[in-house]
C-alpha cells in the first residue's frame, strides 16, 4: 500500500462564508486527495462536534485555527510516514485518537477533512474513481433520485414558512437528464410565478426560494402548479418531499407550526400527525423527514406504523447517521428512510457501516448535503457507490448545490450502463 507523504490542512469558507476545513493527503508524492468538509445549520443534538476557535474577532468565533492546530500538532505526527491497508484502518488510527463518544475532542469536522481526503487519495492510487472504491464488489451502478429543495422555510429562510424544506422528486422518468430537466422547468417556473406576483426571489441556505407564505399547507398547492404549468403530472412523474425538521419546532412540548385549522400556533403531538396525515391523503407527498422531535420516539412510531407503508418517514436528527440509532430505530419501528450525513458521524467509515446496516435491513438511504455546503462533490460519489437510491443536495442552482448533480452526471459518462433508478428509488 502507498505511504502518507505529505498533509496540510488549511481554512477556506463554505457555502453560508463560514470557516471549514479543506484537507490535502499525498501518497507517495504523486497521489493527492483534496477534500472541504461541510456543516449544518439545523443540528441533531446527538451529532458528533465540531469544533470552532470561539474567539469572536476571527469568524464571530467560527474560525477552525483550532482544528488545524490539531491536525498538526496531534493527528500528523501519528500518520505521516505510514502506511494503512484500507480506509477503514486509517480511520481507526483517528477514531482512536480521538476517543470519544461524539468527536468532541478532537472533532468530527477535524476528522471528517482527514478520512475523506485520505478516501480520495486511496482511490487515485489504486487508479479507480472515488464511487468504484466504496464497495470492491459492486460493478452495477444505479443514478440516483434527487431530492431537490425549491422552497425554503423554517431555520434556512427567515420569515416563511415554519416547515424547513419543500422538495421535488422526479421519480416517472426513463434517464437522470430527464429528471434533472424536469427539477430545473419546475424550479423556472416557480420564479416566474413569484416574479410575476411580486414575491420575492431571494433563496434560502439550499438555493430554495424562500417561501412566500407563513402557512404551511400553500406551498403544496403551489409547486403542484408549477409541476403542471412545465407539463408534468404531480403525483406520477413528480413527487413532493418535506422536511419539516419538528426539532426546531418544539416548545414546551408542542409544536410551533401554523395550521390553518388551529387558532394556535402551538399545537400537539396528536394535532401535528393528524395534519401529516390530512397532507399525505391531499397532495401527492411521497417523504417526511424529521416529523416529530429527535427525542420524541413515541409519535416517530405512531407516525411510522400510520403512513409508513405509504411514504417514507426519514430520520435524520433522529438517528445522525449512527449505527446504534439506526438500530434501536428498526426494533422500534420508527421510520423506513435513514438520511446519511458524514459529517453526523465523523468519518468515513462509520458512514459506510451506517449505510451497509440500513440496507440490510432494508431501508432506504438518502445520501445528504449540509446547508452550508462547499464545492466538494464526495456525496455524489458516496451515493452510487454504495447504491444508495437517493441524493438530497438542495435546489438545481448555487454552485454547491448543482456541483452534486453535475458529478452524477459525470459518472453517467464514465460509466455508460447506468440507468436512473426512478420509481424503483422508493422501497416501502
């Protein structure tokens, strides 16, 4: 195996111009894996830390100097020099190091730049593309679903909607170029729509449109507008996914949500499932993430054992993309879609073994951007490469954004057998 030459890690800004990582490995002084890690705005309390300067002259305090410090100082001189046998060794020597149940000592963010940049450099040396190094077995490779955000509320679009995401999903078509056109029609149409009312066009963390309306039944009605004005059928070729990220949501034990029917904003556990059921029978909704609270498991069952045969219910600050989560998820049943976030969980690896445990217990994984994104496409790779059905990476605009989608495309070309897996991508 190729030895670890060279490393240097530096700060650079992501997608919201906050402070992150970009980490460069070289094996034998010609393999270099380049690699920026993302970060969230609506975080799961169970996921593993990030680690920031918190000095408020740098950044306002979100400077990673510190992480850098650490790389240095205590991750390069345990690595440098060294040879690994597989990823999963490599990561081990960080997990170790770190020793910690959530990254907090070290860092998830620290540790993710590592194990993602190394996962790049190991697949140039064995002359293989990043998606092909996941699994050595796998020669069929699928094009994912995208799941895109075009209107934007909650803690990702201020003054709107209280629900975080409204998402379009072209499951009822033959090719990935047909969805993708399909998603950017959709997407035109909707500004055109708000231009003409006067409304406004400004778009959200995940290039979404911010969400014109308070109410959160609206903006149904209007992407299965705009899904018929660019010539589609909602509810056969066109799905629609929510992310309602309750989390943020919760007050007091109730939920902050506007449903017209209540005379209050605050309403119940049992308010809030009756009116997802009341949208499931009303609009062509295929996807719920993130109903109920990270900590609420009771209604995440109720809901699961309701709906759950008919759409998927996603966890994600449920379950942060950790192997015990997931599990106590399936004896307990509370939901049939796992999200997939690495940066959730730290490094590569525990991501890889998160994904293998859901599938073979037969659920879906959504491979996951953050909001605040980089350039880096590592997702779209990790998406076909572990023949995950889905990809969430925000609205067809934003560099950070359709640089996923663009490598999706990229892949098709290098490997001309792949098919869209389309209806196929919802297993319920």
């Amino acid at each position: 195996m190729p030895k670890i030459t060279n490393l240097n890690s530096i700060q650079v800004l992501d997608s919201r111009g906050t402070p992150t990582i970009r980490t460069f490995i070289t094996l034998d002084n010609k393999f270099t894996g380049i690699a920026t890690v993302p970060s969230g705005a609506s975080t799961g309390k169970y996921e593993a830390v990030e680690i920031r300067d918190n000095i408020p002259e740098k950044f306002l305090g979100k400077s990673v100097n510190k992480c850098l410090e650490i790389i240095e100082t205590k991750i390069k001189p345990e690595i440098m020099d060294s040879q690994f046998n597989s990823l999963e060794e490599f990561d081990r020597i960080l997990i170790d190091l770190d020793n910690t149940n959530d990254k907090s000592y070290l860092g998830a963010n620290t540790l993710l730049s590592l194990s993602m940049s190394f996962s790049k450099s190991i697949a140039l040396s064995q002359n293989l593309e990043l998606f092909e190094s996941f699994d050595s077995n796998t020669t069929i490779y699928k094009s994912p679903v995208p799941l895109m955000n075009i209107l934007n509320g909650g803690k990702h679009a201020s003054l709107s909607s209280d629900f975080q995401e409204y998402m379009i999903i072209p499951i009822g078509f033959e090719s990935y170029d047909d969805a993708i056109n399909c998603c950017v029609k959709i997407y035109w149409g909707l500004k055109a729509f708000l231009d003409s009312k006067g409304k406004s066009t400004s778009v959200g963390d995940e290039g979404g449109f911010v969400s014109p309306y308070s109410d959160n039944e609206e903006p149904l009605k209007l992407i299965i507008k705009c899904i018929e004005n660019a010539g589609y059928k909602p509810g056969e070729e066109v799905m629609i996914g929510l992310d309602v990220a309750a989390s943020e949501l919760l007050n007091k034990n109730k939920y902050k949500i506007n449903i017209s029917k209540s005379k209050s904003d605050l309403i119940t556990q049992d308010n809030l499932l009756d009116f997802y059921i009341y949208l499931v029978d009303n609009y062509p909704i295929i996807s719920i993430e993130d109903p109920f609270d990270q900590d609420d498991w009771e209604y995440w069952n109720k809901i699961n054992t309701k709906i759950g045969n008919k759409i998927q219910i996603v966890g994600d600050d449920l379950l942060v993309t950790s192997l015990n989560k997931i599990e106590r998820s399936i004896k307990e049943k509370s939901c049939n879609t796992v999200l997939i976030k690495p940066n959730q969980i730290g490094t590569i690896t525990e991501t890889l073994k998160a994904i293998d445990f859901a599938h073979d217990n037969n659920l879906n994984t959504i491979i996951s951007h953050r909001s605040g994104d980089t350039e880096d496409s590592f997702i779209s790779d990790l998406v076909v490469g572990t023949r995950s059905n889905q990809i969430k990476s925000g609205a067809p605009a934003r560099s950070e954004r359709t640089s996923k989608y663009n490598r999706i495309s990229e892949i098709k070309m290098l490997k001309k057998n792949i098919n869209y897996i389309g209806r196929n991508s919802m297993i319920l």
